[in-house]
C-alpha cells in the first residue's frame, strides 16, 4: 500500500490538531480524569502504571477497540498462511484464506474455548480444537465435529459456530493491523498524518520491505505504557540509559540536532539526525547501497523526504513501536500480561533490495544492539523494570510522573521544516511533547462515551 501523493500534500496547523485536552471532570475509570492527569498531560499519577481496575478498562476501551499491529505480509507468503499472536489479552490467528485474504480470529473454541492453534506459525487447512476436535477451516467455519450426527443429531448450527472474527483487518505498506471495534474507522484514518512518515520508512525503494530472523519474544515486568512512551520519543535518556552503547561506538553521541513530531491519535516519531546510523562499531560496505537508497527515496517523493531518513523511533497508538536506522528497521508490539508484565515481540525489517551479505550483517547489528540480548534492549528493560518494582509500595504509587520539558514549544512541522511535512513538533530534540500527546490520547480514549462527572 504505497501512495506518493502522501508526499505531496500540502499541510498546516488545521490539518493537524493536537488532540483535544482532557475534560478534567470526566470520569476514568473509577476516577476522575483530572485526578489521574494534568489537562495538558505535563503530570500523570503513578497509579495508572499500577491499578488493576484502569488496567481492566484499557482492556475495553484500547485494545478492544483501537487498530492493533499484527505481524507483517511477508509471514504470510501463501495461502493457509498463518501465525498467532495477541489483541492485548486475546489470542488470536492471524492467517490467509483459501482465496489469500488475510483473516483474524480469536484463537478460542466456540465449544468450550480452548485454544484451536497452539503453535506460533505454519501453514493449515484446519484449525482443530485439542479439547473435544471440533474442527474450523481458514475462513473460520466450523468444518468438522466429531459424531455430530449420533450426538447432536440435527439440533447443532455449525452456520452460528464459528471462530469469532475481527470484523477490520487491513494493512499498511505490508503491516497487518487489526480492531474488533464493528464502528472502527478506516485504518488510514486512524494512521493519520503517521502513514506519510511510514511511507518514509517503508517504501523507500522498489519491492518495499521484508522479515529476516523471524520473531524474537521475552518478557519484561513493567506496564505496557512505559516502553510504549518512550519509544514515542524519549530522547532524554539516551546518553544517561545508554552511556555504555555510546562507548562501545554503537552509535555517537547525542546532539540536539532533530525533531519530535506529533502526528494525532496518539501516535509519534522522534530523531536526532543520523541517530543510530552513526556508531562506528556498526561500519560495513554499505555506501553503494545507501547511495541507491536515498537515490531512489528522492526520484519517488523528491529531495525534501531524504532529510526525514532515518526516521528514528516512534509509537503507533497504543502499543506498536519501531526503530528506524535506515539500514534496517525493528518493529516491536508491547503485549500487556498484566498491569505489570509484557511480553514483547520484536521484528527486524530490511528493504527487499538489499544484498544478501548486507542483511546477513544487518541481522547480526540487530541481535547485538536491539536483540533481546542487545546492550540497548538490556539497558533499556533493565531501567523500566526499576520503574515498576518502585511503583509496587504504598508511598511509591503515591504522586506523579513529570513530563513538562519543553512545554509551549510546539508548532506545526510544516513551519519549521517546509511542506508537505504534516503534525507539530517542536524546536528542541530533547522534549517531552510526545508523550504529552500519548497521553492525551490516552485519557481520551479511556474516558470513552460515559463521559460524567
């Protein structure tokens, strides 16, 4: 799904609002909005990272009803494709019909409810139920029960006993994204401005991207939100966080040369120029092909998108994030296994051009650095860990988490730097505005339609 004219639009302060300010007085949960976070999302309480009650509601009113990041198109190269993965708690199997049309079902027996599928991927015509073998094909069917007739008789409606499916699934520049929500708008729209930046990221050069290395997968004890915020552009961190990566030359050291962007619906992207490119320790034959890279980028959207690669990080609302290095790209969904437990799945992208010994090299930059394994990944999984093991006592939940840097610092991206760049940002690298915005989006979405005193 690629569209050049995303490039091409004009764009100004209306046509990216910020989101709405939080209605202090609406209720959240069994709280009251402006009790849980500032209007601006400069301060937001400790308890949101630690309350099971607001952890139920997200349950209802973000992952049951926003656009989910799946998997991506090149895991499901043919028919009877599938793979299995999570919609926040619900398990779900994600696969291609007999016709290719991707599906998405809650892995869950209409009988008694055990999982139909309990490996990771493959390939079937049938997904059937260990508990008592009842049977669904691909286009989620209940095909096959066991002594139907001498059972049953003709008092079952195989017709009303299907998998339960996800009525919205699409995909984006082969990312596959799915809602459960029946009034759910298009995936475009929900994208918003960011799908102009993921075209950036993802179709950059002829045959768009691909999966190397499959999907690597551990678990972190920290609440969904704390990764999710700070791969929305926490900039601030880098040189403190990651000190040791700089010193082993994984990547420069920090300027305060780059952007944070806010592109609507809580989604965000942030970058220091060059970025995670820049290390030494990470050099290889790569100009040739970067040459080409930025040659093709600029024939296809024009010389003003090459100052926008890499792209940086970001975070697509609520719980997919990415790391853009221009060389390779890591998407990774923070999957909640509890309000403070996740379970990450992390992927690494390459573009489908790329030579085969520069994504046998890519693959090995990716396990050191971002793997979960890597320095970063460790760095990073280490400090949110302490984050949430100090929130667990009663005087730690007490308070607020503090996000005023660069306050009243926003503009509209395309007043600092030239159309067609849609969202606001601000002047400064080292800002907290993405997260402002995340959770802005946050408490909007929370407060849903019971919006009272």
């Amino acid at each position: 799904m690629s569209d050049p004219n995303l490039l091409s639009t004009s764009c100004d302060a209306a046509s990216t609002p910020l989101p709405p300010l939080i209605d202090a007085d609406a209720a959240l949960g069994a709280y009251r909005a402006g009790d849980l976070m500032a209007p601006d999302g400069s301060s937001v309480d400790r308890r949101i990272f630690v309350d099971e009650s607001l952890y139920r509601l997200e349950q209802e009113r973000i992952f049951a009803k926003c656009w989910l990041y799946l998997g991506h198109e090149s895991a499901l190269p043919t028919n009877g494709s599938f793979m299995t993965t999570t919609m926040g708690e619900d398990p779900v199997i994600v696969v291609r019909d007999k016709t290719g049309r991707l599906r998405v079902y809650l892995n869950s027996c209409s009988h008694r409810g055990a999982k139909v599928c309990r490996v990771d991927s493959g390939v079937a015509t049938m997904f059937k139920c260990p508990y008592h073998a009842w049977a669904f094909n691909t286009e989620g069917e209940l095909a096959s029960v066991p002594r139907m007739g001498s059972v049953y008789g003709d008092k079952l409606d195989r017709g009303q006993l299907g998998l339960r499916e996800a009525p919205h699934v699409d995909s984006f520049g082969g990312m596959i994204f799915a809602s459960w929500d029946p009034q759910a708008p298009t995936l475009r729209e929900y994208l918003g401005d960011m799908a102009f930046y993921l075209e950036l990221m993802l179709n950059r050069m002829d045959g768009g991207t691909e999966l190397i290395g499959g999907v690597h997968q551990w678990t972190i004890n920290v609440n969904w939100k704390i990764p999710s915020e700070n791969f929305a552009g926490d900039h601030y961190h880098v040189s403190s966080t990651h000190g040791a990566g700089v010193e082993m030359g994984y990547r420069s050291r920090l300027s305060n040369d780059g952007y944070c962007i806010q592109t609507g619906n809580g989604h965000s992207i942030g970058s220091e120029r060059g970025g995670a490119q820049q290390g030494t320790a990470v050099k290889t034959d790569y100009d040739a092909f970067m040459a080409q890279m930025r040659s093709e980028l600029v024939a296809k959207y024009g010389e003003s998108a090459s100052a926008f690669v890499p792209i940086g990080v970001g975070t697509i609302f609520p719980n997919m994030s990415f790391m853009d290095t221009a060389r390779f790209r890591t998407f990774r969904v923070w999957h909640p296994r509890g309000v403070d437990k996740i379970e990450v799945h992390s992927w690494c992208l390459v573009d489908k051009a790329m030579p085969p010994a520069l994504k046998a090299a890519v693959r090995k930059q990716y396990s050191l650095a971002f793997g979960p394994g890597g320095i970063f990944e460790q760095d990073d999984g280490d400090v949110w860990q302490s984050v949430q093991d100090n929130l667990r006592g009663h005087i730690g939940r007490q308070g607020r988490f503090n996000y005023q840097m660069g306050v009243g610092r926003e503009a509209p991206t395309s007043s600092r730097y030239g159309p067609p760049f849609p969202g606001s940002t601000s002047d400064i690298l080292m800002t907290e505005a993405n997260q402002r915005a995340f959770y802005r989006h946050y408490a909007s979405q929370m407060i849903g339609p019971d919006r009272k005193p």
